[in-house]
C-alpha cells in the first residue's frame, strides 16, 4: 500500500543511494486485484498513469517533492500495460502540453541464469550480444537494453539526455550472482548517447563511466558511449569469407601493409580521411602495388593521438575519428571484394589509466590486479589485465571474436606479447611477483593465449593471429597441444634488427658483418615468421628506412630497393610499414601526412615501381610463398662469399622444379662473371632487376635471359655465369631444359 512505503527508502531513491530499484520501481501487487505502481522523475510536476488495455487513466500521488509518484490501479501485475504522461514545472503556464513516459521497470531482466554463468566461468563467447548497449523490442515497445559488469558498486545507473545525465533515474537491476547490472529504456534508440553511473560499495568512490561493452564513442575529447546499431549492413563478400574458410595461410601469399589510417594520406584540408574515403583510396593504392593485406594499426578507440592506438579505452568501439561502425565495415567490404585481407592490431596486454574507461572500475582494479607488482606496467604507465579473472578472460576472448565475426576481420596481430610472457618484463628485484613455481612466467597470461588461439582458429577457420613477441620463448607459433601458444604467425624480431645493423654498414665493411645475413636461416623454420619492417623502426629518432641505409643518395635508394628485395626472397611471410615502398625520408608521425610529394622524384617514385612489381611476382611464383616454414622451399648456393658480400640462393615451390634463383650484391661494385651453381640444364629469365634504370638503377644486368653452362660449381653440376648489379638483386627462373 501506499502507506507502507518507508520514508528512507524513497529517500535512499531520491539521494541516489538505491541498489535495488526494481524493488520499489515499477508495478507490485497490493493483492489479487490491485496494482501499485511507482514512478520516480523529478522532472515531473504532475504525473498520470494510463492503462492501455482499458484506456482508463489514475492521476499518481506525488509523495515526494523531488519527484517520487504512486498510483493504486485495478488488475494483476503481469497483465498490466501501461504509459506515463507528465507535466514538467516548465509547463506550469501550459497545460495541454503533455509528455509521454514509458516505465523501464515494468520490464522483465533479460539476461538468463545461462548467460550468467557462462560469463562466470570465462566462456561467454559471444558476451557481446548480452551486455552493452543493443536496441530491442518488447511488447511492441522499442528501446534500448544495457547491461555493465560491476560486481562491487552500490548502485550503477544509466544517463544521458534522456534523463537529463541525472544517476537517480534509471538505476539498474543487479545480479548478485555475476556482478552484473541490466535495464531496458523504453524509447530510445540509435544515436542516444550514454554512460554509466556508478556508485562503489567502497571508500565512496563515484565515476561515470563508458561502457566496457560500447560499440560506438564520441570523438575525443568527448567519450559517452553512443547506441548504434551492428547488424544492419549488407556485406557483399560472401566469395571472400568462403574462400577464407579453406584456406591454408601457411602456404598462401601474405604481403602486409601496416598502416596508420590517421597519417596514411590527409584530405585537401588537412583532415582525416573517412573510412569510406580509405575504402576507395587505400584499398585502390594496395591494390595498385599488389599487397595481399592491410594491417591497421588500432582502430578500436583511444583518447590520445600519440598513442597510435595502442592505448585503448574501447575495446568494442572503432574509432569514431575517421567514421562510424557501418562505415568501417564498407571499408572491410570493400577490401575483401578487391582480393585484400584485413588484418588489425589488438593490445590485450595493458590499458591506460585514463578514468572514464576501464581504469578502477567499480571502485576496485576490476580489470587488473590490485598489487602494482602485477597489476602496472612500469615502462608504459598502464594497468596489466588480470588474465586469472574468468570475467577478464571472457571480455578479452569474446572481443576477439567479435572483431573477427562482426566485421569480418581475417587476423590480430598481438601487441606486446613478451610483455603478456614474463611477470619481471620491465621490471627490477623485488617489483615483480614470481608465480606458484618461483619462476618468471605469467602462467595466467599464457594460458589465457593459448584458450585464445584455441577459440579463434575453432570459431573462426581461415583467420590468423600473429603474434610481436622479441624473446626467445619456444614454440610462440605452434599448435598448443604441443606445448605452443598457438599463433598463426610470429613476427621475426631478429631477422628485422640484424638486417637493418647490417645495412647501416658501409659496405666495405659488411664482409666483416656477413652473419648478420645469414645467421636468420639458422632458425627460420624454428617458427611461422614474419619478416616485419614495422612502424617501431622508423619511429623516436630511428629515422625514416632511407635514411637508415649507408652511402650517398643513389646508395641509399639503391640499398632499399636491394633490401625490399632481399626481405621479399627470404623465407617467411612480409610487412612493410606505409612509406617504405616509396623512400619516406622523414621519419613517420601520426600527426601528419605521408610526404607523396616526394613521388615527383625519379629515385622515390622509382622505388615504388620496384616494389610494385615485386609485389607482382610475389603474388605469381609459388616459390616464394608455399614452403615460407620448412626447409624444402630453400636452399643456399653459397652463403659464405663474405669478401664480396653477395649472397646466392633458391626458393622452391611444391613442385620442386619450379624454383627461383636469387642472388644479392651488398656492395657497390657490380660483380661481372659470377658464377653460381644450378640445379637444372637450361635457359633462365631474369624476372627482376633491382638495379633496372625503370627503378632508378644503372642499368647494368643479364640482358634478361641466361644459359647454363656444363661447369660443376657449388655441389651442382651446371652452373650460370651472371652479372650482380651494385647494390642490387637479380630473380632469374628457370624456364626450359636445353634440347641440344
């Protein structure tokens, strides 16, 4: 009865103090045939309940000035339909001016005991769909579930206009038993912008907070979450992802380019592209220069533009820099339908302390540990997940998938995995915790990538993950039931550091550094490497890739053609960060755009053809590609010319008479009358010459067609008399047997 409400339960309401509306909220039996309902919208001057069944209306008892209403209707609880109209004391002069209300708390919880537990146990795989922000329909109303995990808040609320950003409106539902919070909002609708209202159950701590689960963010520096929508776009890849379903990357073409989409190419004006803009564009421009796959820099969103992304504040949210979700996903479509995979970098291992995010959540380190000896990154100043948490292994496991389901991404490359390793990564002494055994490793963090690895390549066939990891740790990309953290791919950390020592030589002393080059074949098929030129190397006054070779100017462009080469040849699939296929000579910035005004010059532009044709091969000769991982697909000619500085070797296809010879000239002296050995009798093209004066070379070559003498020579019994250009490369195929 209306009587029977306590006086401090409808003033815990009014001070926002509550943590179980639905128990005062909305519709209750008084007895078998009456119906108390209760309102709470301080707004309200005058409020009246309409029975929608009957039509009939019952003016609600004001019994708190703050806003606080109550009316006693015929009927049964669960048969009751019914609306607000209120009058606001704006109106005082306008009494036909009547506004419509509907009732969240006459709503039934939608998440299921099932739902409850699979999060509890860390295998919600598509917790997704249920917590965050998704527009329904019940009862034929239209509006907006919510959802938040907040095991140890007092009260969490949901604001936004639509409630005027007051936290003592729409307080939300709790489940006891998983820590989570849900209301439905009749009304509202895509675009509604929002946050959460959070109250701890400790110290008084108070935030408002965007939603972990958020699909959409305003553009910094605003963050309220934004409702948006992720099901109604009609993707026309379908030829794509079947394809992508069977098929093996092992022995694919995989030739990345890395790109940051906020500094790739700027608009007339200076501005971002969209990614509609890039759809065009960018997906043109890699399709132009014949690289398989895009790989982003991240795209989920971040407040700070120096962080490239890397510090990510919505782990479910594109960024809204450059568009909105729907348009990211053209952006996919469109790669897909031009035979361009999409491949984004994904930062599990830590996240910025930024307060409307995931930093101190509920008033306590929800998302990571509480210790700073295992909770913060000493180096990077962000908080490390605790990956023993199920909740933090399920928000982290679904979000992968949901990159690779919801917008059809074909593979994570893994940030900071050797960080996710080592409980002393960065750390010195006594800050670090050693786990249960005494040792270093973070058996937390490895067990969570190796279920992650699992969970993707089972739910997701034909997608890859890569991991950045620049430790010796075994097996990183190796099948977990072997002991591996089974990734895909692992980027070649030490291949990238020893060739590029290498090329900073002057040439006359790189016979005294011939290892350098060298010594990556004597583990290259101990992993699925990638051969990665990344953004960390042209980046803190590293210097732009131009500027990292030695010589003069047709010295250094010379040396970057010859190591585009070189990296395209090696065993291993390749990434090359934006800029370096055309000799970038500034070093890179987020801030500004690539310098595609250099392309004006013969030796950039020059470059860029080089690369574009290599590309090209790389894409048509099998021998580069299907035997990246195992011995079978090279073989040296002879690796130890450290006087001369030339390295001569083959790439074999499955079939083992399709093969290419390659030899490289690390000096600027041209090497006339080489002689290598073969392995068949016969006439071989000259593919590609990197010294060709169509890529800003002299010219000297082959004159495009070789034949084989019968002059035993490196264990082969015919052999090949070539010209090496200076600080070049030559591809030669062998073509046809001799007939006479």
């Amino acid at each position: 009865m209306i009587s029977e409400i306590h006086p401090g339960t409808i003033a815990s309401l009014v001070n926002g103090t509550h943590g179980t509306p639905f128990d005062l909220l909305g519709p209750h039996d008084v007895n078998d045939e009456l119906v108390a309902v209760r309102a709470f919208w301080p707004r309200a001057r005058q409020m009246t309940l309409v029975n929608e069944r009957t039509g009939t209306r019952h003016e609600m008892q004001r019994l708190d000035d703050a806003g606080f209403f109550v009316a006693e209707v015929p009927g049964q609880r669960d048969k009751l339909r019914y609306h607000y109209e209120y009058k606001t004391d704006a109106q005082e002069d306008a009494d036909d001016a009547v506004l419509l209300l509907r009732d969240p708390y006459a709503y039934t919880p939608y998440l299921t005991e099932y739902d409850q537990y699979l999060f509890s146990e860390g295998r919600h795989l598509n917790i997704y769909d249920k917590l965050g922000a998704h527009v329904q329909e019940r009862d034929g109303v239209k509006g907006v579930y919510f959802a938040v995990w907040a095991p140890n808040a007092q009260r969490v609320s949901v604001i936004g206009d639509f409630n005027y950003w007051d936290g003592r409106v729409h307080p939300m539902l709790f489940h006891v038993e998983s820590g989570i919070w849900e209301i439905f909002i009749p009304d509202l609708d895509e675009g509604t912008l929002y946050r959460y209202d959070l109250k701890s159950k400790l110290a008084g701590y108070y935030a408002q907070k965007t939603d972990p689960y958020g699909f959409y963010t305003e553009l910094r520096p605003n963050n309220a979450s934004i409702v948006v929508e992720l099901d109604q776009y009609q993707w026309g890849d379908d030829a794509w992802m079947n394809r992508r379903a069977e098929q093996d990357v092992l022995s694919s073409p995989v030739n990345i380019y890395e790109v940051h989409l906020g500094s790739w190419r700027l608009d007339e004006d200076g501005n971002w592209l969209t990614y509609r803009e890039l759809a065009d564009q960018l997906v043109n421009y890699a399709l132009e220069m014949g690289y398989t796959h895009l790989e982003l820099m991240p795209i989920m969103e971040h407040p700070l533009d120096m962080s490239w992304g890397y510090q990510v504040t919505g782990y479910y949210a594109v960024t809204s820099r450059y568009g909105t979700p729907e348009d990211f996903m053209y952006f996919v479509d469109r790669c897909h339908q031009h035979g361009i995979g999409v491949i984004l970098d994904w930062v599990p291992a830590h996240f910025p302390k930024d307060g409307h995010a995931l930093s101190f959540f509920d008033g306590t380190h929800l998302f990571s540990h509480a210790d700073p000896r295992q909770g913060e990154h000493p180096d990077w100043g962000t908080y490390i997940f605790n990956y023993g948490r199920s909740e933090v292994r399920n928000f982290l496991l679904a979000n992968a998938l949901f990159w690779l389901k919801i917008y059809h991404i074909d593979g994570l490359r893994v940030d900071a995995v050797s960080s996710m390793l080592y409980l002393d990564f960065g750390r010195e002494g006594n800050q670090w915790i050693p786990n249960e055994y005494g040792g270093h490793e973070n058996l937390e963090a490895i067990s969570f990538l190796q279920e992650m690895n699992e969970i993707v390549h089972r739910e997701v066939p034909g997608v890859m993950t890569i991991a950045e990891e620049s430790t010796a740790w075994p097996m990183v990309s190796r099948p977990t039931y072997l002991g591996g953290l089974g990734f895909t791919l692992k980027w070649n950390m030490g291949w990238m550091h020893d060739v590029l020592e290498y090329m900073k030589q002057d040439p006359v002393y790189r016979r005294y550094h011939h290892n350098k080059l060298t010594f990556s074949l004597m583990y290259a098929f101990s992993e699925n490497f990638v051969l990665s030129l990344s953004h960390d190397e042209v980046v803190h006054l590293k210097g732009s890739m131009i500027y990292k070779m030695a010589g003069d100017w047709w010295q250094k462009f010379a040396s970057l053609r010859l190591l585009h080469g070189y990296q395209l040849t090696h065993p291993g699939k390749k990434l090359t960060f934006m800029g370096q296929e055309f000799g970038q000579w500034r070093e890179w910035s987020e801030a500004r755009s690539l310098d595609w005004d250099v392309l004006d010059w013969a030796t950039h532009s020059g470059l860029q053809i080089l690369v574009r044709d290599m590309n090209a091969l790389y894409i048509q000769q099998p021998a580069l590609y299907e035997h990246d991982f195992d011995p079978q697909g090279f073989q040296w000619i002879e690796p130890n010319d450290a006087e001369q500085s030339v390295f001569s070797y083959i790439r074999f296809a499955d079939d083992r008479d399709d093969f290419l010879v390659i030899a490289c000239n690390f000096t600027p002296i041209p090497r006339h009358n080489y002689r290598i050995g073969v392995p068949k009798e016969g006439h071989y093209v000259e593919l590609i010459n990197s010294d060709a004066d169509v890529y800003g070379g002299s010219n000297v070559g082959n004159g495009g067609n070789l034949d084989t003498d019968a002059v035993f020579w490196h264990d082969f019994p015919q052999s090949l008399s070539l010209t090496v250009p200076p600080l070049g490369i030559v591809i030669l195929k062998f073509v046809t047997e001799k007939t006479g």
